[in-house]
C-alpha cells in the first residue's frame, strides 16, 4: 500500500501541486496526508502522525523529496530508523528504497546514521570555533564557577568544622554532588606540594 505524505508552504499552489505529484506516483487521493508550514521545529505536525500511524510493515511512504518529510538531519534520521525498524519501504525522487535489500538497507544507514553523524559533527566544530573565539577574545570557553576560590576555602572550613552537607548545599546554592566537586577540589588544591615561590 501507498501511503503519501507532503509538507506544504500555505500557498496553496504548492499544496496542489504536492498532490499531484503523489498522485503521478500511484498514491491514492484518499491516502495523501498534508501538514502546512516548512519552518518551526516545534510546530505539530498532525499530517505526519497520520501518515506514520497508516503505514504497516511492505506498505511504502511516498514523499517528492526528503526535504518534505524532514525539518533538519535528526528529524530525518529519526524517520528513516522508524521506518526501517517497522519493515516499511520509502519512495523520494520517485524512487523506492526497500530496507530488506542491499542498495535499500545502504540508503537507510545513510539517513539514519551517517547523516546525522554528519550534522552532530558540524556542530561540535561550531562549538568549538565559538569557544575558540571567545577564549581569544579574552572570555571565558565553558561554564564558570559557581564558587570562586575563597568561597570553595570557606565552604571545605565549614565542612571540616562540622556543618551538615544540606546546610552547605543551602547556604552556597549548590547540588549535592556540585558539592563534594568543591570539597575535592579543595582538598586536592590544599594537598599540593608548594613550591619555593610560594613562600
């Protein structure tokens, strides 16, 4: 079974024309679900839900283009792995993509792993980049202290005088385990061997 799905703009030339083409591709007008709207990552799309839900294991999703089914890689990463864990064929460029054979199963990899891999790695450079930046701007690259080194010393002499650890998560707005990090890190900073400079 042929089971379409189109994501349209609110023109409605481009719904008509989504349409006919699933309809150029065997799809039966009754079996055409359409979500209006290409931007918003958030945005519900009830369409796709719909079309998902019709689908059972041989039956076949026919999309014109990957970028009618997708809102980024993950999306589609996320689509193409549902559809090959539940045995279900995908047509885009008017060609069928079935996971049971070899150039299907190599295509499926590709949109479920190899894609998304690709856009996790994008965003790792970017974040590295910006930190990069800001370092040699002068700024800070990561998250800063919640303690500063005098507070970290007054919170391990609180601790060594006795004072419970949810009083201290209390007073220095801390977790628990954001704690004992500080104790640690002052006991290590205060267990150092000092050099001659030091003094």
């Amino acid at each position: 079974m042929l089971i379409g799905y189109a994501r349209c703009s609110s023109s409605a030339d481009d719904e008509q024309g989504q349409r006919d083409q699933l309809r150029v591709l065997g799809v039966g007008g009754d079996s055409i679900h359409v979500d209006h709207g290409l931007t918003g990552t958030d945005r519900p799309r009830p369409g796709l839900t719909a079309a998902l839900s019709a689908l059972s294991a041989r039956d076949t999703l026919v999309v014109t283009s990957l970028d009618r089914v997708a809102r980024s890689v993950a999306d589609l990463s996320a689509i193409a792995t549902d559809l090959q864990a539940r045995d279900v064929l995908l047509m885009f460029d008017g060609t069928v993509h079935d996971p049971r054979e070899p150039i299907g199963r190599t295509v499926f990899a590709m949109l479920s792993t190899t894609f998304a891999e690709f856009e996790s790695g994008l965003i790792r450079l970017r974040t590295m980049e910006g930190n990069a930046r800001r370092k040699a701007a002068g700024g800070f690259a990561g998250r800063k202290p919640r303690l500063n080194p005098a507070q970290q010393s007054e919170l391990y002499e609180l601790h060594k005088a006795g004072h419970s650890v949810a009083e201290l998560t209390k007073r220095f707005n801390l977790s628990q385990p954001g704690l004992y990090k500080y104790l640690a890190r002052e006991k290590t900073r205060r267990n150092a061997p000092t050099s001659p400079a030091d003094h």
